[in-house]
C-alpha cells in the first residue's frame, strides 16, 4: 500500500451536499525517495542525517521507509511509517518487522518522541538488516526558502555502515 493509497481513502458523505470526496479529501503531494550511499559512524559518532526536500509551506509530513531486511518467508521488507511536523521531539512511528525472538520472525512496535523514544524504529536500515535504526525526524530550514524533512540515523554496531532506505514522503499540509 502506498500512502497516498490510505491518505485518499474514500468516504461516504452522504450529510455533505454537494462535496465531493476529491473536494473534502485532499491528496497529499509524493515524494519518492532512496538513500543507498549515507555512511553513518559508528558510536560515539553522530547520527547521519539525510535531508528531504519537501514545499516550504509544509508543516506536517507522513513517511513510509522501507529497509532490505525480509521478515516473512512471502518476502515481506521490514520498515517504519511515521508522521512528523516542524517540531523535533513529536514524530511517532510504528516499525514493522523488527528481529523477532522465541520463535518469532518479526516484531512490531509504536515509538513515540513525545514518548522519549530513542529510536523511531527497528535497527533494520543496513545490508545486513541489523544495525541502523531511524532516531528522529522533522521538518527544518535549511535556507530562506527552502525546508527539508530531516531524518537522523544511528548506527548501533562497531564498525561504519551504509544507510538502506526506500520510502515515500506524504505533505499533509
């Protein structure tokens, strides 16, 4: 499902005379984005941090990435889809697919900022699918007239590894 898919989803209105559903349900703008080439230090490093340009009057964005890391044998990609605004400690998110334990192939989990989540997802944004995990994003100038959805990655092993990421940027508003 892609986020425009569920962000355009329709409604019935039958108390609304003379709306219809494209009138009342504005379809976001869609951003498609890869980052296969961010090298992220390893600790006491800081976070890679991978800008997106979004429109400058965006307050409010949702985001889906997606990782290379398979979590069911149908081929399934762990990932995180989230919202963040122009506020560095509110985005939310719910990562799929985390490395699963006591016979469990995946895991979910909702992290929160305003929760005072670390981590916005699973460790699940490298090759190997087990060191790099989202720790924040939103929405900052980087110039006059130009905004950028700003996400920061950690990377939790010992040595440097490059950011996998594939995802779709929804601009609310």
């Amino acid at each position: 499902m892609r986020l425009s898919d569920w962000l355009e989803h329709p409604t019935a209105h039958a108390t609304l005379s003379n709306i219809g559903v494209d009138q009342h349900h504005i379809r976001p703008s869609g951003i498609e984005v890869v980052n296969t080439t961010l090298s992220i230090s390893p600790p006491p490093g800081d976070p890679g941090e991978w800008d997106i340009s979004v429109p400058f009057d965006a307050q409010c964005v949702v985001f889906s990435f997606r990782s290379i890391h398979t979590t069911e044998s149908a081929g399934g990609k762990a990932g995180v889809y989230g919202i963040a605004n122009r506020s560095s400690i509110e985005a939310s998110t719910v990562s799929l697919g985390g490395h699963g334990t006591l016979g469990s192939t995946s895991y979910n989990a909702v992290y929160s900022k305003a929760g005072a989540a670390l981590n916005l997802s699973h460790k699940v944004f490298d090759s190997t699918g087990r060191y790099i995990a989202l720790t924040n994003a939103y929405l900052t100038l980087t110039g006059p007239s130009t905004r950028v959805l700003r996400t920061e990655w950690t990377n939790y092993s010992f040595s440097y590894k490059t950011l996998n990421a594939w995802g779709e940027i929804g601009v609310l508003g």
